[in-house]
C-alpha cells in the first residue's frame, strides 16, 4: 500500500520562493526541487500558454438556504432537491468545486451527456463513503442465547472500499470468525456482513478497515478470539500506475487466542483461503 509523506524539512539542494516567470505550487516540479506556493497572478502567456480559466471562489454560505437549479440538458438524475448530505455538508458547493477540477484538467462539462457529470461525481463518491455517517458497531447491540458452543464462522462478505489515498475503488471479500465466551450471548448473523460493509464504506485503506472489523466485535461482543481476512483487488493499482490488473491484496487481523494459537489461527487460514477459492455464488 502506498502512504503520503509527512511534511518535513527541504531535502538539500531545495529551493523555495516564488518562480519569477509566475505563480509557484508545493510539490516537487518535474526536476524535483520542492516549490512553495504562491499568490502571484500567473501571466497571460507564460511557456506559450493561454491564461487558466478559474471558475470564482465558492463558499458555502453562498448557498445557504438555496440550492443551484440543474444546467440545461443536465438529465432526471440531477435532482436539485437535496443539496446537502446527512452531515450537513452542501453537495452543490462539492459540485462547484469538482466542475472546476475537470475544467481545470481539460476535460469538458458543457456539453450534452456531461453536463450533469460534477453532480454525478460527487453524489457517487457521496454514497461510497456514506459508512463515514454510520456506527457500524450498532449492529451488534441486539444479541441472543447462544445454542451451541464453538466457532463462529461468515465467509463470502462482499464488501466495496475507497482507498482514501486515490480515491478509487477496491473490491473483495472478507470472513469473519469469532469465539463466544462461554455462556456468552452472541449476535444475529446478518449483522457481520452489515458491519463490514459500514466499515468500508467511507475512505479507506484494507489494512485498517480488517483491523476496525475485528475491534469493533471484540469489543461489543463477550469473545474469547476474533479473526478476519480480507483480499481485495485494488482499482488504484490495477487501472493507474502499476497497471496490475488481476492482482489481489490479502490482510489479516486476531485478536484473543486466535493471537496467541497458532493451531486455531492455521485452522482459520485454512478455512477462509478455501471459502475464498469457490466461486461466487451464480457466477
């Protein structure tokens, strides 16, 4: 997986300050020397460039209390009725902000078919992180008698992530197990797949989201081990950079005596490396 660097100082032979022929960005240019930014305004001609077109500034208060008709020919799925998501962010302002970002790239949004393509984005992008509104360890409030004593095994989870570094989709599967405490209480078994799907619905990175799994479980439920393991294939790495297609992350994560058996771990190795390898249902 890939982690942002955290500021730091200027590597040797850094330079800073603004660039004479115009504005500056932070960032390494192409040769690699870290630039600051700048508020300079950049030059109508600079390298032989026409001037950017910079959409003016939005903020929110722009838009309290209204919400921004659809642009002509923008299609029924732009609704202009909700403008704001449940956390009280505006998605018009969100909208704003994204046709700025595609104009500024060169890709066009104002012609027929695209016009509604910002409104789309970010309501998209909205519902795939909508888990980062939800406490998915609700689900496991409700509990019942336990009938019978051993482990508790859910294979074939589908799940659907961002990975917060891209912003791009992953895509896989997960099982879970768990170890009831004697005499403990243990939960409905529909409730493991919502957790998982609430937990990886919002921006993500596969290594956390198998550890949130089996914390949350651990701590709302009276367990003597948790375990789960996820294996995702990654949209960020198989359709940009490294173009890996067909190649799967797989991660782990034990707490209780699925930490400290090494018997018990190997035993739900097994079983979930098998349940992974059978083909999905009706395909």
């Amino acid at each position: 997986m890939t982690f942002l660097p955290t500021a730091g100082p200027a590597p040797a032979g850094a330079t800073t300050g603004p660039d004479p022929a115009g504005p500056t960005r932070t960032g390494p240019d192409p040769a690699g020397t870290p630039i600051e930014a700048s508020t300079a305004p950049e030059p109508a001609a600079r390298a032989g460039r026409p001037p950017a077109t910079v959409p003016p500034a939005v903020s929110p208060a722009d838009f309290t209390g209204h919400v921004a008709a659809p642009p002509p020919g923008a299609g029924v799925d732009a609704d202009p009725g909700d403008g704001v998501d449940a956390l009280g962010h505006s998605l018009i302002v969100a909208e704003q902000h994204c046709r700025a970002m595609l104009t500024a790239l060169g890709i066009p949004t104002d012609r027929d078919g695209v016009r509604a393509t910002p409104r789309r984005f970010v309501r998209a992008l909205d519902e795939l992180t909508r888990g980062r509104r939800l406490d998915p360890g609700r689900h496991l409030e409700v509990t019942f008698p336990a009938e019978g004593a051993g482990e508790v095994l859910i294979d074939g989870i589908r799940l659907v992530a961002v990975c917060e570094h891209h912003l791009l989709p992953f895509t896989g599967v997960a099982v879970v197990a768990y170890l009831p405490s004697a005499g403990a209480r243990i939960a409905g078994l529909s409730k493991f797949p919502r957790l998982v799907t609430e937990f990886a619905a919002r921006p993500q990175v596969q290594e956390r989201l198998t550890r949130q799994i089996v914390e949350t479980i651990a701590a709302r439920l009276d367990t003597d081990g948790v375990a789960c393991m996820i294996r995702a294939e990654h949209s960020c790495m198989s359709c940009r950079g490294a173009l890996a297609a067909g190649s799967h992350t797989q991660t782990t994560h034990y707490e209780g005596r699925y930490a400290t058996s090494e018997a018990l771990r190997t035993e739900f190795l097994r079983s979930a490396r098998y349940q992974m390898s059978r083909p999905a249902a009706g395909s």
